[in-house]
C-alpha cells in the first residue's frame, strides 16, 4: 500500500443539506486549507475510550434544545465523537451517506450508545448528523489532497500517510474514480449553484447556534 506524507487539516463540524459528499466544491478551483493542524481525530477515540473504562463506565448525558440540536455541557464533544466515529467505521467503504449498510449504521449507534446516554427516539436526528460529518469530512480530503494533483495519476492513487492504517487501497481507489466521474461533477455544479443562493454561511463551529445563544443570554 502506498502512502502519501502530508500534514493533518481541522476537523471543525460543519453541515450540509444535500446528497453529494462535496456540494460547495468548484472543480476550477484549487481549494486547498493553508493551515495546519494538530491531528486529532484519529487519537481522541482511543484515549475516550480508555478514559471511559476507568470511570467505571460513566455515560454522559446528551441533551436537545426545543429545536432538535445538540445542547448542555458534552454537545461540543459529543459533536467531535460523531465525526471521529464515522471516520473510523466509514471513512471512504461507501460513496455515499445512503450507501451505508444498515447493519454499519446499528454499529455507529451502538457504539454511540455504548458512550453517551441519548434517547432512542433521537436516533434519527443523530444518525443524519453523522451523515452531515461524513460529507465534511470527504470534502476536506478532497480539496487537500485530490484538488491539488488533479492529473496527476500517480500522486492521486497514494494514501495520504494519517490515513494508510485506516483506509484499504481499493476503498481509496473507488473514491479517486468517483470524484474523476461525470456524475460527481454534475452533482458537484448542481449543489454548488444552490449553495450560492445561501445568504449566510455557517461559521460558528462545532457549538452551534446553541452554543452562540447560551453565551449571549450570559
């Protein structure tokens, strides 16, 4: 398996409405992030686990606001555990959200489950919330590492090296080849145009508008 050496980006939790993994990119465009970060991600899962078996099994507890988003003291943390949770079990097996096997989607709430202290009927919610994650997450990966070897075959079939020893060679591939085809471009343009009529972007981070209303009403 070949393997890329590049820095790690943010995982910063943004949304999405639309199907495509990458709805705001312009292919005319190298996007690239400038700056670099720590990585996390692939580090938090390990460390929350362990922290979570010498508490003696402590699960926190996930709370909603009266509009269905996360709320209370654990929602910036619990955000971060959704998008390092469907990077760990998905990642690029699926092209899309609504590829992923039902039995992937009962283990990422199994897993969630196993942690956090939610309501069953909110499963729904959170389940869309990671597929949110998932799409951010492609996006980034594309615009670091795809946009800028475009034509570039060889750059292009490497594993980035954060990523080699949680992404198989052929799930690499069959993403490279989608973003390649004509069907990820149209859908790519359509989303992009709709994207343009947004009057605001989101850019408040994994709290939220909840959060921004919490420290406005202190």
């Amino acid at each position: 398996m070949e393997v890329e050496q590049e820095s790690d980006f943010s995982d910063m939790d943004l949304t999405d409405e639309y199907e495509s993994d990458f709805s705001h990119m312009d292919l005319s465009e190298n996007i690239v992030p400038k700056t670099k970060t720590i990585k996390r991600g692939l580090t938090r899962l390990p460390k929350m686990r362990t922290k979570f078996t010498n508490s003696g099994g402590k699960k926190h507890k996930v709370t909603f606001d009266e509009l269905g988003r996360f709320s209370g003291e654990y929602r910036s943390k619990f955000s971060s555990f959704l998008g390092d949770l469907v990077r760990e079990h998905v990642r690029f097996r699926f092209l899309t959200w609504k590829a992923v096997t039902k039995e992937v989607n009962d283990k990422l709430w199994e897993e969630i489950t196993r942690f956090y202290d939610i309501d069953a009927s909110r499963r729904r919610l959170v389940m869309n919330q990671l597929g949110h994650l998932l799409r951010n997450f492609r996006r980034k990966v594309y615009a670091r590492y795809i946009v800028p070897n475009l034509g570039k075959p060889k750059k292009l079939e490497k594993i980035p090296k954060q990523y080699h020893s949680m992404v198989e060679q052929t799930d690499w591939d069959k993403f490279i080849t989608y973003t390649q085809s004509d069907k990820f471009k149209d859908v790519s343009k359509k989303t992009k145009e709709a994207r343009s009529k947004y009057v605001y972007d989101h850019h408040l981070g994994r709290g939220g508008y909840t959060y921004l209303r919490d420290k406005l009403i202190l």
